[in-house]
C-alpha cells in the first residue's frame, strides 16, 4: 500500500478530499489544486458549496483568481454529497472544534464528519484530521469510528493521522503554502506518505514525530505558549496601571535584548479560533489523568476577565469626564479578533460590547473590515462610517481593535475621551483625550 500511494504521490493521480471548507479548509484545498491534485470540497453549508463551485472566494487568505481558475479547469470543485468520499485517495478533516456552554471541547463537527467518511471509505486512503483538538483525539475517537464504520482496519487498509493547521489570518508572509508543517500518524508507513502528501503541495518544511498524539499536544503548546505570556503581560498592564507605569513602554524597552525575550502585548482579552480555546482543551484532557495545569489555568484566568477589566478602565475614564456608564454613549472600534481581517470568532470586543451593555451604557461599534456580526441570534449592525461629527457625538471611544485603515489622528482630534487598548494611537499627538490599557 505505502509504495502505491508514494508513486501515486509522485504521478499527482492522487484525488484530494477536503472536509470543511472554512478558514483551514479551502486555503489548503485550493493549494492542493493548485499543486496539480484533482479536489473535491465537502462542506454541510449548502451556501459555501455554491460560492465555491462558482468560483467565488470568501476567504481572505485565498486569492480570488486562484479559485477561480481551479474551478474552471475542473481541478477544484465542491460537494455537500459525502458518498463522493469514495473517490478520495486522501483526506484533510479541517471542521470547526470550539468549546461548549461548559467550557468544554465540542468536537462533534469532527465525530461527524468521521462517520460520514466511514460509510464511504475505501482502501488505500489517507485521512488526516487537522482541526486543533486534545491529545489522544486521532486514536481514541477517530481511529475506532472509522474502522467500525468501514469495516477496514488502520495501517492495513487505511493510514490515519494528524497535521496541525497553522493559518494564521491576515499574515502577510506565512500562507498555508510557506509555513512548516508537522505530521504525526499511526506507524512509520502512514507518516511516510502523509508527510511525502504534503511534502509534494508545500513550501514550508514538513516535520514528521513519532504519533499523532505528539503532533496533537506540539500544537496545544503552539497556542498555550501564546495564551500563557500574554496573560503575563495583561496581569502587569493592571498593575503598572495602578503604579501609574506605561507597560507598552516597558515592553519596548524590554525587546532591545537581543536574547530571551520575546515580546507580547497587552489587551481587551484573546480572540481568534485557537489562542483562546487550545488551553481548555488541555486543561480538559489533564483531568482525565488527575492533574492540574496550575499555570495555564491562570493565564486563562486572567485573558478571561480583560474585557471586564476594559469596561472597569472605561468607567473610571468617564468619571474622570464626570459620566457614568449608565446613558453613556460609548464607540467601539472594531469588532475582529485581529488587525486588518473580517474574523470575529472569540473576539473579545463582543465581550467588552456586551459588558458595557450590562452597564447600560449605550453602544455602537463601526469596523471596516465587519459591517455585521451575529451573535447569539441577534444580528449588530455597525455605523457605515466614521467622520468628525459622529466621533465628537460620543462620550467615551474604545479602540480594540488595530485597524490599519481608520484615520485615528481624525479620532483624537475630535473625541472627547479615548481608551486605546491596543496602543494603535501610541504616534499620535496631543494625547490629552487618550489613555491606554
């Protein structure tokens, strides 16, 4: 099995299958297309199918044209019809995995997508899953649902593993294709000719281990790592408030040392799909074997609690303008969990939204790269722009997001306060209105 695969590696006859066609999915799938692999799309939104069987990209991290000619030359297409699983020679599961109303993984996106495969595997496939998900997930759960539900047995018939995902959205330099890749899989052969699959779409190295668990907890310490210092930094931004000390300049002067330091930064709380989520799903799996990621624990602790920590700042700024938070008219700028992007997954400017709503504050956000977002069945709606006027309306502006494209001189001009989480505005001048997290 492993030399026919590897020749059909080398010939490209392999036929790609890409499960979820989100933000991991259709970059990947698109970069399989574009390596000279045949690509079927599988989604159970009806509406991705549609766009990107026409050729019409929705991600940022894709370039239009890219989609669009794979399509047309019929190198790219998609499907919500799972039995075209049989016609794969490889696998990429890259579904969503968030938390529940507990806290704790929901990896039924990943379950189902298993069973679906299962009912149409065949022979000499390589699955691999890539959604971030808790060590032991690619043994313990697929591996069983896959070789019950096909009848084939992993290693024999099938090989299984795991690729971490490692996109990054909005990253100028590392796209899927440049950045290094990590394959862990169930025995030598399968980590062969998974790694020598992605070896033969990628630019970036690929980094084989020894199981899919290791690749599974390397990607937990990715994101746990970043989680962790940023916490450390959040927990000093608070207390080099209250010594009246500018962290943002003590970060600066930090980050002249040439050698062990690595710098982070402070604010409103962690967005994103992975930096925020990736430590519960350790801390989950811990518990299994009675133990207690003390530290990690902590710094999510301490993430969790920055939006409320903003709207606490937020009220002191305007008792310092003699306002309360209560009938206070509050601008939001910007909604996405990060600069220069449309995401707002996790985002923690819908937190500090609905803590200043709790303070009955009166609300409104304006992001150019998010017009709407939806959010617990209600759908918000932002200004369409931002001038002099408006700015001047409000009684408090809250900057949480790094926009690049909003003009903040105009802003600080015209505003009557401004809590700048994020120092975007750390260049402008006079700062008399302007206070930092």
């Amino acid at each position: 099995m492993k030399m026919e695969l590897l020749k059909k590696i080398h010939n490209k006859s392999v036929i790609v299958g890409v499960i979820g066609l989100g933000y991991v999915g259709l970059p990947l799938a698109v970069e399989k297309a574009k390596a000279g692999f045949k690509t079927i799309g599988f989604d159970v939104q009806k509406e991705k199918v549609k766009l990107v069987n026409e050729g019409h990209n929705y991600i940022g991290d894709v370039v239009d044209s890219d989609l669009k000619k794979l399509v047309e030359a019929g190198m790219l297409s998609a499907t919500t019809d799972f039995s075209f699983v049989k016609d794969v020679d490889f696998i990429a599961i890259c579904v969503p995995t968030p938390l529940d109303k507990h806290q704790q993984p929901d990896i039924s996106c990943v379950r189902d997508s298993a069973i679906e495969i299962a009912k149409h595997l065949k022979k000499e496939t390589m699955v691999v899953l890539e959604s971030t998900t808790y060590p032991g997930t690619t043994e313990e759960l697929l591996k069983p649902i896959l070789e019950e539900g096909s009848g084939l047995k992993c290693g024999v018939d099938f090989y299984l593993g795991f690729s971490p995902e490692r996109v990054d959205p909005g990253n100028l330099i590392y796209k899927t294709k440049n950045t290094p890749k990590v394959v862990g899989a169930i025995g030598k052969d399968a980590t062969e000719v998974i790694a020598a699959m992605y070896r033969a779409v990628l630019e970036g190295d690929v980094y084989e281990v020894s199981s899919p668990a290791v690749a599974e907890m390397e990607k937990i310490l990715e994101n746990t790592y970043r989680n962790v210092n940023i916490g450390l930094v959040n927990e000093l931004a608070m207390l080099c408030n209250k010594m009246g000390i500018s962290m943002w300049e003590v970060i600066d002067a930090a980050k002249t040392k040439p050698y062990g330091f690595q710098a982070f930064y402070p604010g409103p709380g962690l967005g994103g799909h992975c930096i925020p989520l990736d430590p519960y799903y350790l801390s989950w799996k811990a518990r299994e074997y009675g133990f207690h990621t003390s530290m990690i624990e902590s710094s999510m602790m301490i993430n969790d609690k920055m939006p409320e920590y903003t709207v606490e700042r937020a009220g002191k700024i305007l008792n310092n303008h003699e306002k309360s938070l209560k009938n206070a008219r509050v601008l939001v700028l910007g909604v996405a969990y990060k600069q220069d992007i449309d995401d707002y997954r996790e985002s923690p400017a819908i937190r500090v939204i609905e803590e200043l709503e709790k303070e009955l504050a009166l609300v409104d956000y304006y992001d150019p790269w998010i017009p709407q977002y939806r959010k617990d069945g209600r759908i918000m709606t932002g200004l369409k722009e931002i001038s002099p006027e408006i700015i001047a309306s409000y009684d408090l502006i809250i900057i949480t997001t790094a926009h690049s494209n909003v003009n903040y001189a105009m802003v600080q001009a015209n505003a009557k306060a401004i809590f700048d989480t994020k120092n975007v505005m750390k260049n402008i001048q006079p700062r008399d209105n302007i206070e930092v997290l």
